[in-house]
C-alpha cells in the first residue's frame, strides 16, 4: 500500500516514514502544502496523512481541492488541532479520519488500515470524449494523442468543464466551484485561466471545445 504522509514538521515525518515503512508501507513525504496537494493530485495513493498548519497551503484547502477534483483517496488527518469544531470541519470537508497529536503509533497503524479495508474498489477515472481523454486519477489530459500539461488549478477547471460538458457554466458557478470563492464582477480569475487553459487545449488543435456564450458563461463542446 501506498501512503503520502504530508507534514511539516521534519523530526515527525522521518519518525513517520521510518514506522510506516517497517509496517510494510510505501510512504512518500511532503513538507510544504503546495507540493502535498500537487503529489495528491498527481500520484495515485492508497490513503493521504495529512497535518493542517502546513506551509503553502493549508490542509483545510488540500482537502477541499481534492475533493472538488473527484480524487476520493482516503484522508487521515494528523494534528494537534483538538478543537471540536475543527474536528467537525475536517470532516465536513471530506476527510475520513481525525487524530490528535500526540497519538500512540499503534493507534495511527490501527486507523490505517481501518481506512484502506473500507475504501470503495477503485474506479476507473478515465473519461474519453472521441480525441480528448481527461484522466482524473492521474491528473492527465490527452488529445489527438498528445499529452497536455496543465497546473492543479487548470486541471480542475477543466475537469469541471468536461463534467458538464455540453453545459453553459457561468463565471459564478466556476468561481464557485473551482476557487470556492463567491464571484466579483472585478474579478476577471475564471477569464484568465480560460485563456491559459485554451492556449494549451485549443490553440494547437484545429477543432476549437472550449466556447464563449456571450452573456452567460463558458461551455465545452467535444
């Protein structure tokens, strides 16, 4: 089983990975938020240990962007945030366990594979739309054989496009969806990344998916 263990503190981590690994896991490590939640999204692991206060980005919000990106990898939350109202929004936000530093290792390993016995069987996360393959496990998009690189946020955006596809989206709704934000008419984030996400799914392609309906929002048309 494969675990990503992401924790800032180094002295916890090493202990971590070192007991894990003698308990025949495979643990990779993140010491910064940004680079946990772009391992998340990239790599295809079995369970997430995750501490809140992280450099970067917070654990509340790796938790949220994975769960609005569709990955449903187990989440364990390592803290000593012991306050029951962040007990309650962790899970809220979609984590499936919650312990409080300091914890007996026994107890850790114990929760684990609780976890890992009652994850659903793993689906398959590939959509295919005739030249376009959108693999959200793995955080890949394909087209006409290509492969395209896209940033976590880019990738989101244009999950959330292909989810609906065929749909007109408001620049609320996307807002809303993506950035977990409410939209400001001066506010012009979802026409940037737009246009970002077209110059690399659209620009080198002949046949144009991503459209402007003037007035109301965007739509992607496969």
């Amino acid at each position: 089983m494969k675990l990503l263990l992401i924790e800032d503190d180094p002295t916890a981590g090493r202990y971590l990975q070192k007991g894990l690994s003698e308990h025949s896991f495979v643990v990779d490590t993140c010491r910064d938020g940004e680079d946990g939640l772009h391992a998340a999204l990239t790599i295809d692991y079995d369970l997430i240990l995750l501490d809140i206060m992280l450099p970067g980005r917070s654990g509340w919000d790796i938790i949220a962007d994975l769960r609005r990106s569709g990955r449903e990898v187990p989440v364990l939350i390592l803290t000593a945030r012991d306050d029951v109202r962040d007990r309650v929004r962790g899970l809220e936000l979609g984590a499936d366990d919650y312990l409080v530093k300091p914890f007996a290792f026994a107890e850790l390993v114990a929760r684990i594979r609780t976890l890992l016995r009652r994850a659903p069987p793993r689906k398959s996360d590939v959509v295919n739309m005739k030249d376009l393959t959108i693999d959200v496990r793995r955080h890949r998009v394909v087209r006409e054989g290509l492969s395209i690189d896209l940033t976590p946020k880019e990738f989101m955006l244009f999950s959330f496009l292909a989810e609906r596809a065929g749909e007109v989206l408001s620049r609320t709704l996307i807002a809303e969806h993506v950035w977990d934000m409410n939209f400001d008419s001066d506010t012009n984030v979802v026409d940037v990344h737009i246009r970002r996400l077209r110059a690399k799914v659209d620009d080198p392609f002949e046949r144009k998916i991503i459209h402007t309906v003037r007035g109301l929002g965007y739509v992607l048309r496969v």
